[in-house]
C-alpha cells in the first residue's frame, strides 16, 4: 500500500515570496491533516479535513495560510506571504478517520530567507 | 483544553538498558485516544499504538511496552534492552472523540542509545 505522498521535499523562498504544497493522502482515507514542525518542537495542526470539508482550521494563520482538498482527496496549502517564521517541515498526514492513528508523509522542508 | 506533556527532553542510554519515556496527559472528555509516533534522524513520522480511554490494558509489542493508568493521567513507554536503531524522538499525543477534535501532540523525548 503506498504511504502519503508529498512534494516537494524542499523549498526555498525569500520572505514576501508565496509556497505551495501539495500531498497526496493514502488511498481511502477520509481525514488528512497538515502540521507545521519547528525544529525541536512537536508538530502543531494546522487544519483537518473529514473528506472535503473543513473539521479544524483554529491554529491556521489565515491571513497568510489557506488549505483546499478538492475532491476529498489531494489538498495543497499555501502561504502567501511567506515571514521568516514560517520556517519548518510541513506535514501531511492521514487517517481513516477522525479516531484512528495518523499516517504521515516525509515532510516538505521550507526555508524562508 | 487538552495537552501533552512530556517532562524528559533528552535521554540517553548505553545499548541493552531498559528506558522508559513519561507521558502525561490532561483532558475534561472521557472518551479520547493516546499515541505514540517516533520520528528517527530521516524525519518522517512512523506510528507505534494507540490507546483508548477506555481500556487500561497494558500493552507489549516485542521490545516495547506501553503503561496506560488513568488514574495519574499517564500514558508511559518502555523500551526493554534498548539499540541503537532505537535513537529518535519520540512523540505522546492525545485526541478527543467529538467532532471537530483538536489532535494534541507532546513536546517529544530525544532519546539517544549509545553503543
């Protein structure tokens, strides 16, 4: 079974730039979850999807972030524009649903300079 | 409001010592679930168990073996004649069952085994 797809592994932008990510979850599930990691921090949610719809957006920096999951089955986020502190690895993960465990996929590293 | 907290932020082991890494969680629901995921030197996050609230069973997978007692909030993971393979940092994290639930992840534990 492939495991959650994601690209591109590496990214770097200067500030005011914009990003985008793409990943693709493991075929099935419904929920998929974006993470932003710091370096030496736990991962901290961004937004859950339950198949297309928005379930949790509350830690999504709106003003700069935005997520979409056409279809229910890829999704892409973006920041536009990017600050320094945007700085991390970016995960995308997936689940069954909401109660079973999270598949994560490699991350996409992006430096902002 | 749920959270994760893990007191011990680095570790380290000489290979074959048994390591135990706390885990202790607060949340007001009675139905959520616990996890544990390691994240080795490559950085992707690989799954290791989940628990639900309601079944206090102890759990042993080969090496590993979990500690889960509501009584004191903990969620407890021990690896019994450690390797090296075993270095990473190992994330506790807890969600809750109603809708809308907001996935909790742990500071992490970097546990490092020495040969």
């Amino acid at each position: 079974e492939a495991g959650v797809a994601q690209s591109p592994r590496y990214k770097i932008i200067e500030k005011r730039q914009s990003v985008a990510f793409w990943c693709n979850p493991i075929s099935g599930h419904a929920t998929l979850y974006w993470y932003q990691q710091i370096l030496g921090q736990g991962p901290k949610l961004l937004i859950q999807f339950q198949n297309n719809g928005v379930v949790d957006d509350s830690q999504l920096p709106k003003d700069r972030f935005s997520a979409e999951r056409l279809k229910g089955v890829d999704s892409t986020l973006k920041i536009q524009p990017a600050k320094l502190e945007d700085s991390a690895v970016y995960l995308c993960a997936s689940s069954l649903d909401l109660r079973h465990e999270q598949y994560f996929g490699p991350g996409t590293r992006l430096t902002v300079t | 409001a749920q959270k994760v907290t893990q007191a011990q932020t680095e570790i380290s082991v000489v290979e074959k010592e048994d390591v135990t890494l706390d885990c202790v969680y607060e949340t007001r629901d009675t139905t959520y679930y616990l996890f544990w995921y390691k994240q080795p030197p490559s950085g992707e996050l690989v799954f290791l168990i989940r628990r639900n609230s309601f079944d206090e069973q102890n759990e042993i997978s080969g090496r590993y073996s979990w500690n889960f007692q509501k009584s004191t909030s903990s969620f407890n993971f021990t690896i019994t004649a450690s390797q090296v393979v075993d270095s990473a940092v190992y994330f506790c994290a807890l969600s809750v069952a109603n809708y809308g639930q907001n996935f909790v992840f742990g500071p992490g534990t970097r546990l490092s085994v020495l040969p």
